[in-house]
C-alpha cells in the first residue's frame, strides 16, 4: 500500500500516544477498525481498507508514515480535539455541528445513509413503525434516526460499536433493522443472501479526514488530496475497493475548497 505499512495500537495503547505526537515521525491515525471498506483487518491482521490506502497515499506525498491507532467512533472527536491523534478517519461526515470544533481536509467521498435488515425484514422504513432499530453511537446514522424516530415510530434504536455487533444482533433477530452509511453496507451484504439493503436514505453526505480546530497540517493534507484527485490516485482506489470508476461529478474526483462554517 504505497510503501507505507500501518501498524495497529489498542484503545489502550492510544492513551500512551496522547500529547507526544508532535515529535513523532509517524502520522498517528485514529481509526474504527472494523469499518468495512474504510478500514478494517485482512485474514492476515493487517489494517486494509479504501481509507488506510488513502492515507498511506497522502502520508507519502508528506514524506512521513503512518501508525494506525484503534478508537472507537465517538472517541476519535475527543481524540483529534486534544492531540492524541493527528488526523481522525472513519468515513467520518462532515457537518456544520462538527466544524464548530474540528477541521477537515475537503470531501473525498459521497454518500448517503441506508437501511439494511434481514432477507426476510421490513421492506422499508414505512414498515419499521414498533421496530427496533440499529445504528453507530454518534454517527450520522445515530443522528438521523434520533431525529427521525417519531415520523417512523421506531420502538428503540440501540447503539453499536461498529458494524459487526450491529450485524450479529440484526441477523439473530435482536434489532429488525440497521441505519448506517450506504456504501460500506452494500460492500458487507454483497455476499451475504440473509442481509439486504432495502433503502438508501438521501442525506447528501460527504467523508473526510479530521483534525484539530485550525490545525496546519489539514491545510497540507487538504494540498495533497488536491494532487491525489487530480493524478487519479483517488478515483483508482474507488475502482479497487468499490468495483467500478466513481462519477465525475463526485467529490472523490473534485477538487472542493477545505468545509467552512456557514
């Protein structure tokens, strides 16, 4: 991967890495492992994914590598916020809320949010009225079905960790349906006969990688995307993980102004 190698650290082994990253040669990158396609661990125990090979790009171009640190999704924003880490990655969405106290580099990906359930599941939303409902803690997702719960009378949402115990309690019938990011669960249930995704749900999303507020390094990681879109290092790597060349009217593709408060 763009001769960098990505070296994982637990949870645990993060809190070390707090507060000594300015000396550090390495990026350190805070992650959810487990966040198929972005990133997440081969057979091998290796850390793969559409955004460790971005990364990995963008580290070379700065002529520095890089060490992965694994964070739950909530824990990256206070990760970022207070220097644990240098930039946060988990197909993480930019918004308004979120630019009040982090920076990101421009969009690289666009997306919308989805419901999955079991082949046998409600066939959309309408029909999860007195259902329980899955989603990430703090995501997009959370916030969409926190916001939305009374139009579609879902009876709980339960917040997950990641996508695989969401995925488990889906499957054993403990949640009737998920809502998370479209891309990342048409890749999981591709080869999956018993899951399906019934629905995108619309929210015009973009991912980006994240900083601390202002920090100087995302005006030079949002440079290199720059070179990345347009020597087509970016739309190669959305061939290589989703199957097919992203739309020329994509944020993968365009080069965007760094996100700014309205």
């Amino acid at each position: 991967m763009f001769g960098k190698i990505s070296k994982i650290a637990t949870v645990a082994l993060a809190a070390t890495a707090f507060g000594s990253t300015a000396f550090a040669q390495d990026l350190q990158v805070g992650a959810n492992i487990g966040n198929v396609p972005w990133e997440f661990q081969d057979d091998t125990g290796a850390n793969v994914g559409f955004e460790v090979d971005l990364v990995n790009a963008v580290a070379e171009k700065l002529g520095r590598g890089v060490e992965i640190v694994n964070i739950p999704f909530q824990g990256l924003f206070s990760a970022v916020q207070s220097g644990g880490v240098d930039i946060a990655m988990s197909s993480i969405t930019i918004t308004q809320e979120r630019l009040q106290s982090v920076t990101f580099a421009q969009p690289y990906y666009d997306s919308d949010q989805s419901l999955t359930v079991a082949a046998d599941g409600p066939a959309s939303l309408d029909e999860m009225k007195d259902k329980v409902v899955g989603v990430d803690t703090g995501s997009t997702g959370d916030m969409w079905a926190t916001e939305h719960q009374a139009e579609y009378g879902f009876s709980t949402i339960n917040r997950y960790e990641g996508l695989a115990p969401a995925m488990l309690d889906l499957a054993a019938g403990r949640i009737d349906g998920y809502i998370s990011d479209i891309p990342a669960l048409q890749y999981y249930v591709k080869d999956k006969p018993d899951l399906k995704v019934v629905q995108r749900i619309e929210t015009g999303e973009k991912y980006s990688m994240m900083f601390a507020k202002d920090a100087p390094l995302a005006t030079e990681v949002n440079d290199v995307l720059t070179t990345l879109k347009e020597d087509g290092t970016i739309a190669g790597l959305h061939e290589k993980w989703f199957g097919a060349a992203p739309e020329d009217t994509t944020s993968t593709v365009t080069v965007m102004d760094m996100p700014t408060l309205n």
